[in-house]
C-alpha cells in the first residue's frame, strides 16, 4: 500500500537516535508507515540546521522518501517561534502537482491513503498548500486527518477551531484525543462528551472517528451509528508519549487490512462493519502499547503489531 504523509516536522522537543521516533505526530506517523510495510511519501518542511539534518537523515533512514523544497527556498530552522505562525513564507512545502511530469509522478504512485493534519492546518502559507495536497492525494485514496493540536503552536484556540472545522470536509477518517477536545472545543468529561464532538464532527462529512479519552482508551465511531470503545493496554495507559504518531499511522494502515483504502472504498467507510471497525481500533491500540511499551518509542512492524493484538484481544470489546 502506498501511503502519502502531509504535515509538520520536527517538534521542538524532538531528538533523534538511530531507533527513536522523533516527536512530531506526522513525522513518527511517516516511519511508522514505513514500519509496518507501507511505500510512503512525506510533504513537509525541512530546515538546513543540524537539527533538521538529522531529521532528514532519519526519515530517509527509516524508508520514508521526502518531498522537500529546495534548500535555498527552506528556513534554517524547521520549527517557527510565532505562536500565530503568521511567518510570511518562513514554513511552506512544495505546491500540489496540477499538471505535466508531477503530477503522472503522483497519479503513478497512486496513495491508497493520505494522512495529514497537526501544527500544519495552523501555518501560514503552508497550509494553502497543505489543502491542495489532499484534495490531489483524495483522487486515489482515503484522508486520515489528525488534529495532533499543540495550544502553545496554535495560536488563538478558537481561531484554530474554525480552521480545524475547515479542513473536516476533506478527511474521511479522524483522529483526535481527549487534549484535543479539551483545547478546541473546551470539553472535559465521559464517553458522552466525546459522543457529542464524534456527532459535530461527523456533521462536516468524515465517515470514521477514532477518538483517544484520558485514560487513553479508543472510542472508534461510524457515520452510521456504529461505536466501540477499545480499553488501553496497559504500556499504553501507564506511558503515554510518542505513540499518537504510531496509532495514527496503524489507523491507516489498518485500513488496507479491512479492504477499505483507496478512493474506490470511501463511500463504504460510514458503513464499516463492527467487527472491521474493531479491528481497525485493535490494531491502532496494539500499535500505540507495542511503542509505549519500549523505552526508545520505536515503532513497530507488522508482524510484531499483530503480536500485541493477540496478546490483548480478549476481553477489549465494549459496545457504548
């Protein structure tokens, strides 16, 4: 399955070894991709410091090709300061393919999925870009959008709410956590908080949400009606950190494993059965406990994903 990856990279508390993942949800999202077996594609914005060097080398590193502007068009340094990130060109990516070699480049590689969202939806000019990424990236395949907000990137909270609502009608499948909720809506509480945001948001055109609550287990919600919570194992509720990268990518990637990636399968999205729409949250949930579970977050393989699935499978399901 080829995968295309739109967003940020490079978070400022990221660091780099040879097997960690980086900080950033869609950069750790890229190689874990990888990971588990997918050709993947990352859109971003690279700066030329020795940060972003090591960034570079540790996606390539870790089978991810790159997209990139060229080096005298990016910053220094990958990640802005401005928390409105109003920064006039400082954090931008390539433009969209519309015709001649590009675009037969993108059309030949055919994403049967596009994950995109996080601190991108919020830059200036970035994510112009960002959007006719995805609607290009849409023609072959699903969107998985990930809200992955960070408040002190954002800016104003509501200001980047209506900009989150902007971008719902392009993403086929969500991915939020309890943070999320908290900072763009102002919602704490139970599962029926997050059944009232999993109905607004459905209200945009997403067909799947897959929603994280504090105690990090996974409501996985269907356009139709459809709803299975997936309790956290427990490396996952005991060390939360670098896995919303790897439960995002496992979503996915978890979509080629029910046959429902490519464009040709979005319609058939809302009404995914619940034995797929458990899968698909399982799997996530053993993806994210298999890295929470390793002292250096890396991700993990396919093999070693389904490993953590039987592991924990009994006893997950709960209809809500």
């Amino acid at each position: 399955m080829t995968a295309l990856v739109i967003g940020s990279s490079l978070s400022p508390e990221t660091t780099f070894s040879p097997t960690a993942l980086p900080g950033g949800t869609l950069e750790s999202a890229a190689i874990a991709l990888a990971a588990l077996g997918r050709q993947v594609r990352f859109v971003t914005d690279l700066g030329t410091n020795s940060a972003a060097q090591r960034a570079t080398r540790t996606l390539q590193n870790s089978g991810v090709e790159l997209l990139l502007r060229p080096a005298a068009q990016r910053p220094e340094v990958t990640v802005p300061d401005s928390t409105e990130h109003e920064l006039n060109g400082a954090w931008d990516i390539l433009p969209a393919p519309e015709n001649g070699a590009r675009l037969l480049d993108l059309e030949l590689f055919s994403p049967k999925t596009v994950v995109f969202g996080g601190s991108a939806v919020h830059i200036r000019p970035g994510r112009e870009r960002l959007r006719a990424w995805v609607e290009a990236g849409r023609r072959s395949g699903v969107s998985l959008f990930t809200l992955s907000v960070r408040p002190a990137l954002v800016g104003n909270l509501a200001h980047a709410r209506d900009r989150v609502e902007a971008f719902l009608p392009l993403a086929d499948v969500v991915r939020a956590s309890a943070a999320d909720v908290t900072a763009l809506w102002g919602l704490r509480g139970g599962d029926n908080v997050y059944n009232d945001v999993a109905r607004h948001m459905f209200t945009f055109g997403p067909q799947i949400i897959a929603m994280s609550t504090p105690d990090s287990s996974l409501i996985m919600y269907s356009r139709e009606g459809t709803s299975v919570k997936i309790p956290a194992q427990s490396s996952l509720a005991n060390q939360p950190g670098h896995e919303e990268g790897v439960i995002t990518a496992a979503l996915a990637d978890g979509l080629g494993r029910v046959s429902l990636s490519g464009a040709h399968h979005r319609e058939q999205l809302g009404n995914i059965s619940l034995s797929n729409l458990y899968t698909l949250g399982a799997f996530a949930q053993a993806a994210g406990a298999f890295t929470a579970s390793h002292r250096d977050a890396i991700a993990p393989s396919q093999d070693q994903v389904a490993e953590s699935y039987l592991r924990h499978a009994p006893g997950l399901l709960t209809l809500i």
